[in-house]
C-alpha cells in the first residue's frame, strides 16, 4: 500500500488546514508539558508532588469530559474549539510570567495544571467529535484518527527533546511562553474552516438528560464497555511514566532534563510507528484483536523499562519507554476508532466523552498511586508492578475477544462496511472467520 493512501485524509481542505494548526500546538504542548513535570520536581524534589501535579492536570478528565460531549453534540464544534483555545493562549502566557518572574511555587503550579486539565478535557472530547465534519469522505474517518495519533506522537518525539534543551538552557518559562504563542496557529486555522453539517438533532431533552442518556448507551453496550474498559486500565497503568521519569532520570541514572526529554522522545518514537501501522490499514476490519496486542506491548515495554532502570541500562530503558509509546497509542486510538466506527452522529460527542473520561481518567488516578508507591518502594519497581496489572488487564480483554468480534461484525454488517455472507451457515462461519484476519 502507498504511502499517499496512508495520508487520505489530508485530501479533505478542511481536515488538513486543521491538521496544520493542531501539529504547530502540539509542539508547544508536548514543550510545556514536560516543563511542568520537571518544574514541579525541582520546586519539591518530591515524586509524590509531581504525581499530585500530574493528577490535578488529568483529574477534570473524570467530570469535565462528560459534560463536554453533551456540549459538543449541541453547539457548533468548531466555534467552542476557538473559544478553549484562545483561553488556552492566555492560560500558557501567565505560566510563562509567573515562571519567569520567580513567583512560582507548587501550590500555584497545581492551580495552573488544573485548569489546564479542565481546558484539556473540553478541547479533547471536542476534538475528536469535529474530525467526522472535516473529512469530505466518511470512510476516512478511521484515517483522520489515525493521523491525528501520528500527529500527536511525531510531536511528541520532537517537543520534548527541544523543551528538555530549553529547561537545561534558559528554563522553563521559555517552554511556556513557546506554547503560548502555538495556540495562535490553531486559532487561525479554524477561521478559514468551513465544516460540514455535524448531524446533532435536537431532542428538546435538558443537557443532564442527554448526558446520562450517552453514558447509558456506552455502559450498557457490549462493544463500548469492554473497550472503555481497557483502555481505561492501560492509561492507569502506563500513563504514569510521564511523573516517575523525572525521578528516574535523576536518581537511577544521575543525569537531568536532557534525559527526561530524551526518554519521553522515545514514547514518541514508538507511538509514532504505531500509529502509522494504524493509518496504513485499509478498514476497520480486525482492529479489535489489535487492542489485545498494544495493550499487551505497553505492559512489555513498562516491564522492560523498569527492569533496565534497575540496571542501569539506559539503551534498554529508551526500547522499553518506545515499546510503551507504541502500546499506549496503539491502544487508545485504535479504540477510538472503533468506537467512532460504530456510534451515531447524533450521539458521538456523548459516546467519546465516555471513551475520553476512561482515558484520561484512568492516568490521575495512576499518577497518585504512582507517586505514593514511588515514594515507598522507588520508581522503578513501582513502574514494574504497573506492567504487571497492564499484562492481566491484556490477559482478560483477550479472553473477551471472541465474543467481541461477534458483536462487532453484527456491527460492521448494519452498516455496510462488511458485505453479508450467504444465508449457509458454513459459509458464514468461513466469512467470519476471514474478517477477522
């Protein structure tokens, strides 16, 4: 398969002017948030106050995302996008100030990363609903998921490393001050969009109403369930390597900022390749036996990563940390994408919501336990036993496998995306059973 079919999306003018706009903020983002967490340890020396940090910026995860895709499925996306990122702008330049001017403390740093996580959640959950208005085909929805994974990750491998430098340099006002200016690039790019109809009805329902009525279809769905369900437990489990690699870098290997960039760097390499083995697939047709792998390789590479720490390996540990990246993407944005797949227009910002709530939630609650853990038994055994619970929670979904692809291959044939077998049983079965490979 050509490279260009990978990269379909991007022949919609909408999606690639936001394509643009949003790979400009990433690189800011990814600056600022590796200068937050190495800014919190060095105001504390402290994992359990870089884990506190990390979760007051996830925790609006648990109750802002809900409510954003009850919002989104009933205002225009593309003007409460306009809205979060302007604030976004603002947010960053008085992180940048009050770095700078030496007022900082990590109290202070705490009320930032919270409202940045409440911004977060909104621009997220949002975000994801918009893609399905920007692409002029439906059918490369999954590609524009897929890309926008790749765009998060190639950043990812890029901004740290550049913000990892200006810590050592000038500090991290400069990675602040860097993300502030980004967020202008998206602002932009959305005023020259023109997206399509979003499909949203109105039903007259109150937005609590339409809040809990997303939620029940996403609990209450034998396809959604068990994909919330595990990716809300790999972004428990693998998510927290963003506050214990600071603690690693300076107490396992003695070195500092430049490690810590260099480490995250390598998550995005590995996220990086997973999402473009994501983008290349031509349908959505065996993504969920491609759950069971990612979730399994981010337990691997956690394992790997502590193991070598241990050791003192830092070549091993920078595999380990890419094997993670590849496991962690692979696993939320192949779940996003079937779920996208399979939800209706009128009620994707609130089915999202429930995959973003799981996601993100998941990695707070990680980052807390994390840190305390940490603080008890070191970070790198405490990274260990997170893969531990990772490779069980893989174990489990693999035996709910089976029954997934039933449910959605019933899914598929609805809507036309696998043809309908012959009436035979024998014929169906044998049609199954090629879908699924």
């Amino acid at each position: 398969m050509p490279l260009p079919y990978a990269l379909r999306a991007l022949r919609s003018t909408n999606f690639r002017r936001y394509y643009v706009g949003q790979t400009i903020s990433q690189l800011g983002s990814w600056m600022q948030s590796v200068a937050i967490m190495w800014l919190a340890y060095r105001l504390t020396n402290s994992t359990t106050a870089t884990g506190t940090i990390g979760f007051l910026a996830l925790i609006p995860f648990l109750f802002v995302t809900p409510i954003a895709g009850a919002l989104s499925d009933r205002v225009s996306r593309r003007k409460l996008l306009m809205v979060v990122q302007t604030i976004f702008f603002f947010h960053a330049a008085a992180l940048a100030i009050m770095t700078y001017s030496g007022h900082m403390t990590v109290n202070i740093l705490g009320v930032f990363a919270f409202v940045g996580g409440t911004l977060s959640a909104l621009e997220v959950t949002t975000r994801h609903s918009f893609f399905v208005q920007l692409v002029e085909d439906r059918a490369d929805l999954p590609n524009a998921i897929a890309l926008n994974s790749a765009n998060i990750n190639a950043t990812r491998l890029i901004g740290p490393a550049i913000g990892g430098l200006l810590i050592a340099a000038v500090g991290e006002a400069a990675c602040f001050g860097i993300n502030a200016v980004s967020y202008l690039a998206v602002v932009y790019q959305l005023t020259r969009i023109k997206p399509k109809a979003s499909g949203r009805i109105s039903t007259g329902q109150s937005l609590a109403h339409d809040l809990i009525e997303g939620w029940r279809l996403a609990l209450t769905s034998p396809i959604i369930l068990p994909l919330v369900l595990i990716v809300g437990l790999v972004s428990f489990a693998i998510n927290p390597y963003s506050i214990l690699m600071p603690a690693i870098a300076v107490e396992t290997f003695g070195k500092g900022a430049e490690l810590h960039g260099i480490f995250v760097s390598a998550v995005g390499i590995g996220a990086l390749i997973g999402a473009i083995l994501l983008a290349r697939r031509e349908n959505v047709r065996g993504l969920s036996r491609w759950v069971a792998i990612t979730a399994s390789i981010a337990a691997v590479g956690a394992i790997i990563f502590s193991v070598s720490a241990s050791m003192q390996s830092m070549t091993m540990s920078i595999v380990g940390m890419a094997l993670v990246g590849m496991g962690l993407m692979g696993t939320s944005a192949t779940v996003n994408t079937i779920i996208q797949t399979v939800v209706d227009d009128d009620k994707r910002g609130r089915v999202v919501s429930v995959y973003s709530t799981f996601f993100a939630g998941g990695a707070p609650l990680g980052h807390v336990v994390a840190g305390w853990s940490a603080s008890h038994i070191g970070a790198p055994k405490t990274y260990l036993l997170l893969g531990v619970v990772c490779a069980l929670g893989a174990a489990a979904f693999g035996l709910y496998l089976p029954r997934l692809k039933r449910h959605l291959r019933a899914a598929y044939l609805d809507r036309g995306i696998i043809a309908r077998a012959p009436a035979s049983a024998a014929s169906l079965a044998a049609s199954e059973s090629q879908q699924d490979k």
